[in-house]
C-alpha cells in the first residue's frame, strides 16, 4: 500500500486477512510490472543454462566443468551468478562458486569441484541463480547420467512430480502452507521423504525474501499469496529419512548430505502468483 493514498480494493481484501490474524505479505513483496519483468528477463537466462546444460552434461564431466559453463553462459548474456561469494552473514564461508552441483547423497549446496567426475548411474542436482538488472531467478534441475537404479530414478521423478504438485497448488488467496501439505502427501504415498531442513523462499529483488515456503506439513497456514509474488518451490527428497547433515569434511561449511547417505533429489522453480494461478518465469 503507498504511503497517505486512498487503500485500493487489493489492499482492503489483504488488510481484511490480517485482521484475522492471518500472516500477509508486506508490500515490497508484491512486486510492481517492472520488477516482474526484470525477474522474468533473468528467468529466461537461468532457463537457457538449464537447458544448455541438458547438452553438455555426460559421464566423464567435472562439476567443475558444469561450474565453468554456467559461469561464461551467464557472463555471455550480461547476467551475475548469485552464489558466487553469496555471504549468509552469519559466520559461515562466502559461496565459493557459481552454481551448486549436488551429487547423489549430497541433497543441496555442493560446491563444484575439479577432482569430482561424473559417473554411469550418477544423479546430479545442477541449482542455477541468475542476476539481471539486480533481479534474480533461482531453479534447478536433476540430471541423470547413463543406467541410474529404478529405484533412484524413480526418486528424482517423485521429486518433479512433488514440484508439479507444489505448482498447481500455489494459488492466489491460498495460504503457502499448502504448498508443503500437498507435496508431502504425495512422497509419502510414494515411500520418499521430504528434507525439512531447507525451504523454499520468495524470490526476485534479492536472492532469499520471505515467506519460507515448507515442502513438508508444518501445520501452519503461513503467509498469505497474493498476485505479484514472487516465490520458489523447490522440494528435495531422500529415501529413508528427511534428516541431512552438514558435511564435516567441507571447510566451506555449506554442502549438506541425506543422513542416510543414500541419493536425494531437488527441482525448483521460481514462480509468479497470477490473478487466477501462477506463471512459471524459470520454464
Ligand atoms: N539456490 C539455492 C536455493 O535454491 C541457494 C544456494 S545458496 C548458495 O535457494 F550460496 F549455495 F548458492
Ligand atoms: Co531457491
Ligand atoms: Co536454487
């Protein structure tokens, strides 16, 4: 709402689900046509090294070759990668690289490295953010390389289709907390389990705004959607357990690993809430 103008009728509908209590978006998360257009401009680019990578990745690759390409696609089309040197502010090492490249058991946050080659049966989480224009577009995609396990293959699509699921739920007047509902309903009756230690997050002006938005049941409502938001869903699913932990042996401090040990899957999209559902800007 702008300062001393007369409430439009947008603004009454959301005050009147704050009066109930309700968690509401402040405005500088409702975003304005020309932040969406920027936002949208760094989706088509995120987009294009998704895709690109879908050529280039094959057995034999460093992640650190995956790193290379994401970092000069993005240079060559004017854009920044968010990871690198992205400080969480909270003591923990600066990002060292461009993008995450998160290998089997390893279920967000791995760092690419020369010495890490992909392997037949291998699954690997590619997890791009892009900057254009100071607007940011965060997704990422699984890929698999030759022969994986059924049952692994099976894990990373339970994990698109608990995305998917994420998608058709993400409404506008519906409450984020729905988003997680949904989609642990649906790895369970698949025999998977949702990590909860990592969320999905509002997007777009910076890398990481709120709502955090839960891929499990938390049994809470959370914030409010309202056309102009901006979020990601991003669900990342182990086998055995949602636990992970943070792996002792990376002195950078971010790699997080499935405490079973065992493959975990993660796609994500960064999403517009419309007026009658959401728009996909990372497709
Ligand atoms: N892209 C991740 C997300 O989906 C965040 C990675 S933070 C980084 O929110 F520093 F590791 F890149
Ligand atoms: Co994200
Ligand atoms: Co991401």
């Amino acid at each position: 709402m702008s300062q001393g103008a007369e409430p439009t009728e947008f603004d009454l509908k959301i005050l009147s689900y704050q009066d109930k209590g309700l968690i509401v978006p402040t405005p500088s998360l409702i975003k304005t046509q020309e932040q969406i257009d920027g936002i949208r401009r760094a989706g088509e680019i995120n987009t294009g090294i998704l895709d690109m990578l879908e050529h280039e990745i094959s057995e034999g690759i460093t992640t650190e070759d995956i790193d290379r390409l994401v970092a000069e696609y993005t240079a060559k089309h004017g854009a920044t990668c968010a990871p690198y040197h992205y400080d969480l502010g909270d003591g923990t090492p600066p990002f060292p690289k461009h993008c995450c490249t998160s290998l089997n058991e390893v279920v967000a946050h791995g760092i690419p490295c020369e010495e890490e080659d992909l392997w037949d049966g291998d699954i690997i989480n590619v997890d791009v953010t892009t900057i254009k224009d100071g607007y940011y577009a965060d997704a990422s995609r699984m890929y698999m390389i030759g022969k994986v396990k059924p049952k692994v293959r099976r894990l990373v699509e339970c994990a698109k289709e608990c995305l998917n699921i994420g998608l058709e739920v993400a409404k506008p007047w519906t409450h984020v907390g729905e988003i997680g509902k949904a989609i642990e309903k649906h790895a369970r009756k698949n025999g998977f389990h949702v990590v909860r230690d990592l969320a999905g997050h509002g997007t777009g002006n910076d890398f990481h705004e709120e709502p955090e938005v839960n891929h499990y049941d938390a049994h809470e409502k959370g914030m409010l959607l309202v056309p102009g938001m901006v979020i990601t869903i991003e669900p990342m699913l182990n086998m055995t357990t949602h636990e992970v932990f943070l792996d002792s042996e990376d002195p950078f401090k971010w790699v997080i690993i499935s405490e079973d040990e065992l493959p975990s899957a993660q796609w994500e999209h960064t999403i517009l809430i419309t007026e009658t559902g959401n728009e996909i800007l990372t497709h």
